[in-house]
C-alpha cells in the first residue's frame, strides 16, 4: 500500500495544537486534539491600511510594498509621501509639480519622468531631495514605467493628440532609444526590470479603445506575451515579468478585481480591492506578486490598499465601535487601557462629576470625582488614576480654573497634592505616583508653557516646555513623556503641529504632527511608539478623523477614526497597537460612541482536510 510517506519522503506529524509559525504551504498534520488532518494554504487578499495625508491620483510610484514612494499626483502637484509599511509621510517636494509621470526605483533611490501637459521632465530622489536631470527625447505623459533608477523604461504615452510606440531607456545619466511597442497606447501599466518587463492594457487617445495587449521587454525589444481576458486601463501593477499582478483600473467602468500573470497567461485572483479604484499610479509599486500596494486614485482618494498573498490571514489595523458611554459628553478625561478604561467629568450643558469605567465591551458607574469639571488632565491606569485641574464655570462655587487633584483607586476618588495654580486644559501622564503635568490655559484663556512634577503627594516645578500649548496629546511617562499637537498661540484657538519630548530633564522638539492641530486628546502608547486620534484641524474646530503613529522621530498616517471626532478622550497607557477613544463631538453633537483600535494581526491560515 502506498503511503504518505513512501510519495513525499517523510511522514506527518502529529501535534496536540496547530502550529502558530514556520509552516510550508501544503504541509500537512494530524491534530490529536481534534482528530482531525490539517493543513495551511495561500491567500490572497486585499487589506485597507494608512490614507494618504493628501488625497490625489495619477502619481508616480517607486519602491516596494513596505517602502514605498507616491510622487506628485492630480490635482496638479510637488507633494511626495513615504510608506513605511504602515503610513504614510511627506517627504521633500518635486522640484516641478508632475501628474499623470512615470516612476520607478526604490525608496532611497527613486525617479519620476513625463507630465501633463505633455513634457520631457526627469528628476532623481536620493532618499533626501529630487534633483533634475536630463530630459527624455519625446515629451509625453501616461506612459508604462519600470526598471531601477540607474535602469529605466518609459514605453509608449501620449505625445499630444497621438499615442506612442516609443521606448526610451535611463541609465542614470541619459535617456536612449530602445524598442518600439506593438501597440502604440496610453494609460497602461509596467512592472519588471529593464532587462524583462512587462507592459499591458491601455487605451487610445480620446479613450474609446480600450486594450487587452500583453508585451514583454527584454531590454532591446518587444514580443507578445498573453492577451488580458478583457479591456482594461488605468490600472496598478507590480511584480515581475514571469509573475505579475494588476488591480483596479477601467473596464471602462471602475472595477475593483485583480489579474495575475505567470510570464504565459493571466488568471484571476479570488481577491478584491475594498473599494474599485482607478488612476492611483501611473507605474506600479511592489517587485514581487505576493506583495502589492494601490495608493490613491481618481477623483481625488487618500485610500491604500495591500494586496498579500501569503500562508498567513493577515488582519489589518482598523477601528470598531465599542460599547458607548452611559452619558454623552466632551472635555472629558480619560485614562487606562482598551480593556480597562476610564472615563471621567466632562460636559454637555450641564458640567459633570460622574465617572464611568469600561471593561473592554461596556461601560459602568465608578465613584464621584470631587468637583464638577471639564477639560480635566487625567493619566494613569484604570485603578490608579490621577485627574489634574479643571475648569467650570463662573456660576458655581469656587475659582472657575482648579487646583483639584484626584487620584482613583479602582472604587473612589480622594484628594491628592493640589496643583500650585489654577489649570485647565493641562496635559498630563505618567502614573499616579509619578507624573508630569505642562502646559494649560489659566482662567480665562491664556495658554501657559509651566510643567510639574508629582511623586504622589507633592508637586515639584520642572523645567518649562518650549512652547505653550493646550488641550493636547499627553502620552508616556514621567521620564519619557510626548506632547503632541494642541492649541497654541497666538491664539487659544489656533492649531499646530509642534510635538515636544520630555526625558525627565528637559524638554526637546520631536517629530512635527503631520497636520496642525488641536483638542487632539485621544493618544495612546509610549514616547517611542505613540498613536495619535482625532482632533480639530483648524481654528473653526473642522473636526477630523486622522491618525498618526509615531516612532520616536516621525509620524507616519494611521487608520482612520471612524467618525470625524474633536475633544474626546483616550486611554493613554495602552500600548500603540491598541487605542481608545471615547466621547467628545462629532458631525452629529455631542457623543457617548466609544471606539477600539487593533493593529494588524497574523495568523497562519489553517484548514481541516476532509473527503469533500
């Protein structure tokens, strides 16, 4: 009898648990816990991921999916954005403002060449700054791009009213002719190397005619590779010549369904882009077809997209509403973790001294804070909590900026070290033990730059910020804290993008915030590895749903909060891969919505093998 073992040369495992790593494709098992025959297969997927900061489209490419360039785009522009596998980043700007080019390379070594109107532009990016080089010989735009900077192709392209056949060649100083396409074409899509590329689809021009052509380069000249099973234009690409991919594009209609090429035929990928895209790049951004990223697109998107095919699931980060707040309120503090969060005064008319404790799926009553207050700084842990200053009005009793200090044992509030001045809008974190609080605005809106120490009794002063700043990202601890964002001066309403460390000494300027900004208090995580949520991105309060991770030196874009959100709070002592945000305002008023962030998971894509 014929064995397993006799046709593959080694028997199969036995194991109580599947096994969580290292696994081949195809590799099989017995599960003694299941009694069951298991095995991992492939993949593939597409995973919404990090927008944009500046939504556009028909932009030039480079790099690879876990660093990628996207380089100018439409709306006519010089802007540039990094991709880190993550988000995304600016970058230093095109010495020209180029849409509709053609774009290869990677991310240190990159280049982009044609625009619209019709032009022969070339610049080189060196991983800091674009410099402009030799022209090509024929203007054009919409052309196929591929290759390394130092080893480039732009085939084919609009010169005006015609269509091209034209290649021409880069080796890092000047452009040469090489072989002429089959299929004069606009609007088609590259990937590979000089030396064997791939080039497919397209459209005429005015676009009634649209292409199923495949062809191959070899670095001199064009042969026929299979035709597309139908039409299709302004699509992404990546990959290799013998194994490519392409998604998106027109049909003529958007579509959002993906090709693969084996160097002989395409086949259909059982996945899907999330939304059906068009017109993102004008060249492709990925060297290998198990890992493919689709930026932007037309009209105007910020959307990104990665394609994966893997004997991993892969789970992206993403946002999902968690059980809401018992009461609806803003200016409210917070503190803890995703699982174990606290929500703490607050207002929404009245001005509130409840306090709610959330335990990863629903929110209860906790003890009474000792005043009634808004705009409360608050840190530490669900348990251990400190809340800092305050504000409510002139109406009620007492100096309507506080000096309340309040710290939380899991149950009630008592009275901590009073704050030496009255605060409000003050950012504060570390524990309860050990904190920094700076910043604030005094009574009535004068914002300060004053920073204090508290080792669980008293306060000591400490070294000023650098700039003075309210209703921030407050995040870390008392040695390792990150202020992020805020309002600023000149005014209590103005935004901004200044983000200050604190080492326990001093305070220095970190990486700017993306965008300016203020009323930004969802943050979560440490000083080196922070995400930031929401907030106000202009003096009329616009409120917002972005987010932004941060490494310690930059920020890069992070999944989006679900719905635009302004002074709400978040749990500041989760780690970065898990954040909370819960109540402020949103388009809709006031809210009690509460909203978890995951980051992206794997998980080996296992299957039970049966007769079926």
């Amino acid at each position: 009898m014929t064995t397993y073992r006799n046709i593959h040369g080694r028997s199969i495992q036995s194991l109580a648990t599947d096994p969580t790593e290292s696994v081949a494709e195809g590799q099989i098992w017995y599960n003694t816990t299941s009694d069951t025959f298991k095995s991992v297969l492939v993949t593939e997927a597409f995973s919404s991921t990090s927008p944009l900061n500046t939504a556009r489209g028909s932009a030039a490419g480079a790099g690879t999916q876990t660093a990628a360039l996207f380089n100018g785009g439409s709306p006519d522009t010089a802007l540039c954005e990094n991709y880190n596998g993550t988000g995304w980043t600016s970058i230093a700007n095109l010495n020209t403002a180029l849409q509709y080019a053609g774009g290869c390379g990677t991310e240190t070594s990159a280049l982009i060449y044609g625009d619209y109107p019709e032009a022969n532009t070339t610049e080189e990016f060196n991983g800091s700054a674009w410099s402009a080089q030799e022209g090509f010989s024929t203007a054009r735009r919409s052309g196929a791009s591929f290759g390394l900077e130092t080893a480039a192709v732009l085939a084919g392209g609009t010169t005006g009213p015609a269509v091209s056949t034209a290649t021409e060649e880069y080796n890092g100083e000047s452009w040469t002719g090489g072989g002429a396409l089959s299929q004069a074409r606009q609007y088609f899509a590259g990937t590979g190397i000089e030396t064997a590329g791939l080039v497919f689809g397209g459209s005429s021009n005015p676009n009634t005619t649209l292409y199923t052509n495949t062809e191959e380069y070899n670095g001199s000249s064009w042969t026929n590779g299979g035709a597309m099973p139908a039409v299709r234009s302004m699509m992404f690409s990546w990959g290799t010549q013998t194994a490519g991919a392409l998604s998106g594009g027109a049909l003529p209609s958007t579509t959002n369904t993906c090709l693969k090429y084996d160097g002989t035929s395409w086949s259909s990928s059982p996945a899907t882009m999330g939304t059906a895209t068009k017109q993102g790049y004008t060249s492709g951004t990925g060297t290998t077809q198990s890992a493919g990223l689709c930026a932007g697109g037309d009209p105007a998107a910020s959307r990104t997209e990665e394609f994966t095919s893997s004997v991993n699931a892969i789970t992206a980060g993403a946002w999902a509403s968690g059980g809401n707040l018992s009461t609806a309120r803003y200016s409210l503090a917070g503190a803890g973790t995703q699982t174990a969060g606290l929500a703490w005064c607050g207002r929404n008319s009245p001005i509130y001294n409840l306090t709610e404790e959330y335990d990863g799926s629903s929110w209860g009553s906790g003890g009474t804070y000792p005043v009634n207050a808004n705009d409360v700084g608050g840190t530490g842990t669900q348990t251990a909590a400190l809340g800092v200053g305050g504000l409510n009005p002139p109406s009620l009793p007492n100096p309507p900026s506080k000096t309340t200090v309040a710290e939380y044992d899991g149950s009630s509030w008592t009275a901590g070290g009073s704050y030496p001045v009255g605060r409000w809008q003050v950012g504060v974190a570390g524990a309860q033990t050990a904190a920094i609080a700076a910043g604030g605005t005094d009574y009535p809106m004068t914002l300060v730059t004053e920073a204090k120490e508290y080792d669980g009794s008293t306060w000591t002063t400490a070294n000023s910020m650098n700039n003075a700043r309210g209703f921030y990202g407050a995040t870390g601890t008392q040695t390792a804290s990150l202020a992020t964002a805020g309002r600023s001066p000149p005014g209590t309403e103005s935004t901004t993008t200044n983000v200050e460390e604190y080492d326990g000494t001093n305070w220095t300027a970190g990486g700017a915030y993306l965008i300016p900004m203020k009323e930004n208090r969802g943050q979560s995580g440490t000083q080196t590895a922070s995400m930031c949520y929401g907030g106000s991105t202009d003096p009329g309060a616009t409120k917002t749903v972005f987010s932004s991770n941060y490494d310690g030196s930059s920020w890069s874009t992070a999944p989006s909060l679900p719905t635009a959100t302004n002074n709400h709070a978040g749990a500041g002592e989760a780690p970065s891969s898990q954040g909370l945000s819960f109540g402020g305002s949103n388009p809709g008023g006031v809210t009690a919505a509460t909203n978890e962030f995951t980051g992206e998971t794997t998980a080996i894509n296992v299957k039970t093998l049966t007769q079926s």
